[in-house]
C-alpha cells in the first residue's frame, strides 16, 4: 500500500506545530490591536501567525486530497503531446492578457482572444485520435 | 534478473522540439532560457560593480543605477534560480521515480511559456520612457508606489514578477504531484533519491509560500493604480512570508545535486538516508517560520521568536552537512569537476550559514541591517551556494542529458577561476558592510575607506565573468567535437543510471527492480542477468 500521503500532512503537521508556537508567543505579548514587549510593537500580531496556520492547513488538506486520489502508473503515459503549440499560444495570450495591466486594457482584451484561439487548439489536439 | 515493463505508446517517439511536452524537452528549454537569463543578469551585475569600483559616477546616472540593481536582483532571483531549481526537477524526477512523463506535461510547457513571457515583460521596461523597475528586487512600499517610480516600466515589472512566480508554482505542484501519484512500482517514498527528496520539501514550499508574494504584487499594484495605501508592515509580512522560503528554495535542489555527486564520485551509498529525510522535513518547516527576521529593524515583529528559529536552523542544517560529509569519509574519492564543485559547495555555503547566524541575532541585526554585509550574507548563499550546487549537477548530468561528456581539463579552470571569482567579489563586501558601507548606493565618499575593498569585488566579478566564458566554452567544444559518455559515466546510484544516455521518450525501455534508494547500484552489483 502506498502512503505518499502521509508526507505533505506530516509536513503540514509540523507547520502548525510551529504556527502554534507563534500563536502563543503572540498570545502571550499581546495586548489589543498591537502587542508591545520590551521596545518592540508587533504590528497587526494576528497575521504572521495566520499566515503560516494557512500554509498548514493547505499541506494537510494536500494530504487529505493525495489520500483521496488513486495513485496512478507510472507508465503509460504519453511522453509527448500534439498539443504543445496551443499550449504555448495560450500561454503567449495569458502573458499579452496580463501584460494590458501595465500597458492598458486594449491588450487585455488581444491576450484574451489569443488565449481563447490557444484554448480552442488544446481541446482540439485532445478531440483529435492519436 | 528480473524486469519490469514500461510500455511507451505507438506515435511516441516525437522529436525533443521547441513545442514538446516530453518533461526533458520541456526542461532543457527552460534551462536554457535560464541560462539567457543569467547571462542578462550577469551584465547587469558587471556594470554595477564597474560603477562601484571608485568613487564618482562614471557608467549611468543614479535612476539608471537603481535599475541596473533592481533587474539584476530581480532576475537571478525570479528568472534564475527559482525556475532553475524547479527545471531540475522537471527534467530529473520522472527519471529517478521510473516515470515515463511528467503528470501534467502541458501545464509545465504553459508554465515555461508564462515564464519567459514575464521575463521579457520585465525587461522591455527599459524601453518605456521612465526605464525599467527601480524599487530593488524587494519592491517595497512606499518606495515602489507611484510617488517615488513612475512609468510603467515598473508595472511592468510588477506583473512580469507575478507572472514568473506564478510560473514556478505551477511547476512545483505538477513536480510535487509527480512524485506523489506517480512513482513505479517499488519505489515507495523512503526509496526516493535524495534528490527527489529535496525536490519534494523544495516543491511543497513553493506551492505554500510562493502564493504570498504574487498577493504582494496585488498589493503594490492596488497601491500605485487604486489609491489603496497599503499598509508598509503588510507587504514586508506577505513579501518577506514569500521571500525567505525562497532562499531555501533557491539551496535544498543544490543539496540534492550534490547529494546524488558525492555517494557517487565517493563510491559509497549515502550515509544516513532516514535522518536525512527528517532533517529535510524540520528544516523546511523553519525554513517557513523565520520570515520574521527580515523584520527585526522595523520593530514590528515577533524578534524573539523568529531569531529563535533562525537560529535553529543550523541544527537541522548540521545534520546535513554531517551526512554528506560522512559519505565521503572513508571513501575512494574521485576527484573529477563535479566532486570539485560539491564540496566547494559545502565549504562556500557554509560561510553564508554561519553569517545567516549573525543576521539572525537581532542586536547585531539592527548594526548590519542594509550594509554590504547582507550583500556578501546572501550572495555567499545565493551565488557561491547555489551556483557551486548547480554546476555539481551540471557536470555529473551533462552526460546523462546530451550522451557527451564536457572537457575535465576545461571544467577544472571553470572550477578554479569560479572559487577565486567568488571570493575575490564577495569577501571583500563583508568588510565593506562592517565598515558601514550601506547596500543599493551608486556612489560614496572618496574618504571614506571603502575604494580599495570596492576596487577588489569588481576585479573578482571580472574573474567570474571568465568562468562562466571558460563554461560556455566548455559546452560549446564538448557538443561539437563529441566524446561518447556511455550510459552510466560515474556508475551513479539512482534511477536515470540504468537507462541510456540520453534517455529515450518514456524515459525506459525496461525498469530494474527498485529494492532500495539506489536501483541503478543495485542493478550493478546484482550483475549481468
């Protein structure tokens, strides 16, 4: 029996036991909405906690979701895909799409079409019997 | 001797083009636009330090100067590293775990297109009319807002950060989900090579951490287009929750290089797996947790207890540096480049670790925080730690990726001129930071005392610079005047060893029995069947 899942929730485990550790000292040297010891003002003290109680969670749901999965073999899978043009068309419109935020919203809406043409050979290359 | 199959499918034998979605084609792509990329960042880096050499303004102008910094700090770490710690994986993984492929070849391809794209979105920020992002590599706020860098060329730059980050976190997960989903048969997970381990805890990081700093580009955008005043202790938090994995990021798949070079130019297994693996495991989880010391001069952070962690980070790095070391004890060491270059990495890194410790002591923080000591700090890790790994790994995989060796004599002189490089450029910054020389200046006082120091580090990045021109020859020569490496040049211990060179589209014709850490020595002792 295979048991990778056990890997990303034992990792996720120990993040919150450090996360935990953070919590208290938190905890322990709070006072309101900032916690002050010595010369030292943690601003916003809830946060660098729950960042890391975040990251836990996520690597134990990781976990979870791995034991919920088959795991797969190893062979058999295609080692090369028709697909890899509009892969990288649609790749090449997600970057002119997000580029429009520094250069306006008409490229935007270029990158989107280009992507949208990309997309449109992906499911086509997948349609399509090898 | 016993054999499992691996059935490639008819059609599969499609060439290693620019479009493949083979995992090898798809990482020696993005080697290689890593490799474009580091020779930009290289540039960059050679007119910093030629602007730094003596007092006085004599290459750019000081807004030129802050942009020189921030692109060459922004691509070794975005456009570099990063996916280049990732691409290893990319290429090695499915070999090491008897995989024929990747699990999501495509989205890999997608994630190197998104990555060049941001790359050259980062760089076409020199043709606006303000030039390219000039906030450091950090982009805090408020410095990065638009009161202090106007012009798109910093949006640029923002959205091409995201973009390349969101590049390697796609990576990462397809990477991680591999070795999860998609080992053969017998390869239980304690069966990993070392490498593939630190691939994992490397990869887990990313996906975990890595999200936060593509958060903090939202955050500086919002700040610079919405009016948003982001709080300034926000965006360190989410930065910095990003930007200190990422160090380690950038260190653990160099440890798994030379983890794999040393048992195998030592001709002994690798000593003390399990601890290993633990000491990953720990490691990473501080790895995590010690952000906060990026904070200790603003005095808004929990000091005690990240200095604590940061500190205990040499504990769980002790038992790594004792493995390897231990490896190699007792061994018939052969001294070939790639050895040269992991102990080199050993030694070079472990001046880093040991200023890491000193950084991470907040009163001597506050003294040394933004001085040249942080300079030489982190570039003792980034550079001589990262670099010293990748070049192991390069050398002893050459072979294994294009079925030729590169030149010894060669890739001893890249060797040498790289550790008299390194050190000539980075040692000196120490002294230049405990002196009081402060990071990201374009000029200082011709009395000050720092010219012969400044003098020094820009003669050794000279020596750098013709390494890496010793390198490019090296794999020029050795590609067009080919000696035949064979399969298995340095009798290595995993996976890829007992397939040919280089591997086939599927990767195996047929799969060894996996019964430890180490099929392809294994397969080798077992003997002809």
């Amino acid at each position: 029996m295979r048991r990778s899942w056990i890997w990303p929730a034992a990792w996720g485990a120990l993040l919150a036991l450090s996360s935990a550790g953070l919590w208290g000292y938190t905890a322990l040297s709070s006072s309101g909405a900032e916690s002050c010891r010595v010369s030292v003002c943690i601003g916003k003290p809830w946060l660098a906690p729950a960042l890391l109680t975040a990251s836990a969670a996520g690597a134990v749901l990781l976990g979870c979701a791995i034991l919920l999965l088959r795991e797969g073999r190893a062979t058999g899978a295609a080692a090369d895909s028709p697909a890899g043009p509009a892969v990288a068309l649609t790749a090449v419109g997600a970057v002119v799409a997000a580029a429009g935020g520094a250069v306006g919203i008409w490229m935007t809406w270029v990158g989107i079409g280009v992507a949208a043409v990309g997309l449109a050979g992906i499911l086509a290359a997948r349609r399509r019997p090898r | 001797m016993t054999t499992a199959a691996v059935e490639p499918r008819a059609g599969e034998r499609a060439p290693l083009g620019a479009l493949s979605t083979d995992h090898k084609a798809v990482a020696i792509r993005l080697g290689w636009l890593c490799g474009a990329f580091f020779l930009a960042g290289g540039v960059l880096a050679l007119l910093v330090r030629s602007e730094l050499a003596v007092p006085g303004m004599q290459i750019v102008s000081h807004q030129g100067y802050d942009q020189l910094f921030t692109m060459h700090g922004s691509t070794m770490v975005y456009l570099v590293v990063q996916p280049l710690a990732v691409a290893l994986g990319v290429y090695l993984v499915p070999l090491q775990i008897g995989a024929a492929n990747l699990i999501a070849p495509r989205t890999a391809l997608f994630a190197v297109w998104i990555l060049a794209g941001g790359g050259a979105l980062m760089y076409l920020g020199f043709l606006t009319h303000d030039g390219a992002g000039s906030a450091g590599w950090t982009a805090f706020l408020p410095l990065s807002s638009d009161r202090f860098v106007q012009g798109s060329g910093m949006d640029m730059w923002i959205v091409g950060v995201a973009l390349a980050n969101l590049a390697v976190i796609i990576l990462a997960a397809v990477v991680l989900l591999t070795i999860l989903l998609r080992r053969a048969p017998g390869m239980t997970m304690l069966r990993l090579s070392p490498f593939c381990w630190t691939q994992v805890v490397t990869c887990l990081m990313v996906v975990f951490a890595f999200p936060a700093v593509i958060a903090a580009m939202g955050l500086v955008y919002a700040d610079r287009h919405f009016g948003a005043h982001v709080d300034p202790i926000w965006y360190l938090q989410l930065f910095w929750y990003y930007g200190h994995p990422a160090v380690y990021v950038m260190f653990f798949p160099f440890v798994g290089c030379v983890a794999e070079v040393i048992p195998a130019l030592s001709r002994k297994r690798f000593f003390g797996y399990r601890p290993f693996v633990l000491s990953l495991m720990v490691f990473t989880t501080l790895s995590m947790s010690v952000w906060g010391h990026h904070l200790f001069t603003t005095g808004r952070s929990a000091n005690e207890y990240f200095a604590a962690t940061s500190t205990a980070l040499a504990i769980v790095a002790g038992v790594e540096y004792f493995d390897l070391i231990a490896t190699m004890w007792g061994g018939s060491l052969l001294l070939r480049t790639p050895l040269l270059f992991a102990v080199a990495f050993l030694l070079q890194f472990l001046i880093g670790g040991l200023t890491g410790v000193i950084v991470a002591s907040p009163p001597l923080d506050y003294s040394l925080n933004d001085t040249y000591f942080v300079v030489a700090h982190f570039h003792y890790t980034l550079f001589a730690g990262s670099m010293f790994g990748l070049f192991a790994g390069v050398y002893f995989w050459f072979p294994k990726v294009t079925g030729v060796q590169l030149r010894e004599g060669l890739g001893q002189i890249h060797f040498w001129l790289l550790v008299a490089g390194t050190n000539l450029t980075f040692m000196p910054m120490f002294v230049l930071g405990y002196d009081g020389m402060v990071r990201r200046v374009a000029d200082y006082p011709s009395d000050a005392g720092f010219t012969g120091m400044n003098e020094l580090a820009t003669a050794g990045s000279g020596v750098i610079a013709a390494s890496m021109l010793v390198f490019l020859a090296n794999v020029a020569v050795s590609l067009r005047w080919r000696r035949a490496a064979g399969d298995d040049p340095w009798e290595g211990h995993s996976l890829e060893w007992a397939t040919t060179s280089p591997p086939p589209p599927g990767n195996f014709d047929r799969l060894p029995p996996i019964r430890s850490s180490t099929p392809a020595l294994d397969l080798r002792r077992a003997g002809p069947a």
